[in-house]
C-alpha cells in the first residue's frame, strides 16, 4: 500500500514540475531593461561641430610633436590623436594624465612612416581632472606630451 502512495507521490511531483516548465517557457517573459547607456564622447571633430567642453592641445619635445583633442563624456574622456611625430616603428602608448602626476592609458599604435590619423583613445577621468596627454614609449619615456587647457 505505501508503495502506491510513494508512487503517486512521486508522479504528482513530476507533473508539477514539468507543468512548471512549460508554464515558464510558455508565459509571457519578465520585462528587460534597457542596457544602460553612456553620453557618447563625440571626439570625430570631422564631423560637424565638438561637444561643449572640448579642447585642443599642441606638445612638442625636440623632433616630436602631438595634437590631441579631447572631449568630455559622461564622466569619461574621448581622446583623439590629430598628429604626432615621432620616429617611425615607435610603439606609441597614449596616456592621460591627472593633476597629481598619475597616467591612465588611454590607447596605442605602432608609429609607421605614413601614419593613419586620427587615431581615438579613451580614459575613464573625469574631464576637471585632465592635465596633460602624452605619447609614451614601449620603455616607458615620455617621447611627447601636450597640456590640457583648463575646462
């Protein structure tokens, strides 16, 4: 006799589970949020007028030269390398750095000969913050930096 009841037991719950199933597959579904979204750091000056609050910056260190144009976001920063002159074959690391001295890469290329620019970067900074851009080597030297404006 227990065993019927065992056996009904266990076949009430299998039911339960697969109507479970088929309820979830076949109800309608919880909505879905939408993926959160940033301001878009419009940096492609080509492309008609900058965002409010961007700004321009020319360095030069003996041979080499950077321009940069960096623009504001949604508490980060849109870096875009307009020009440099370095050495050919360097390995350009872009960085960002902070009033206090301390960098934040914010891309890199390898320098060619006919290099493609602009070249585009972006460092979670906010844009107060910014205080300099420079072009690093694959040592770690400073070939060539550019100070930031204030905002």
């Amino acid at each position: 006799m227990w065993v019927r009841t065992v056996v009904a037991a266990v076949g009430i719950a299998a039911l339960v589970a697969i109507g479970l199933v088929i309820g979830r597959a076949t109800g309608p579904q919880p909505p879905v949020a939408p993926p959160p979204t940033l301001l878009h750091a419009d940096n492609d000056t080509d492309d008609g007028p900058p965002v409010a609050g961007t700004r321009e910056a020319t360095g030069r260190n003996g041979g080499a030269s950077l321009h940069v144009v960096v623009t504001p976001a949604n508490g980060w920063l849109g870096i875009e390398v307009e020009s440099a002159t370095v050495p050919s074959g360097t390995r350009c690391r872009l960085f960002a750095y902070d009033h206090a001295g301390k960098g934040y890469e914010a891309g890199g290329w390898v320098q060619s000969a006919t290099p493609d620019f602009p070249i585009y970067g972006a460092v979670l900074l906010a844009p107060a913050d910014l205080a300099s851009v420079a072009v690093v080597d694959d040592r770690g030297a400073k070939v060539v930096s550019a100070e930031i404006p204030p905002a």
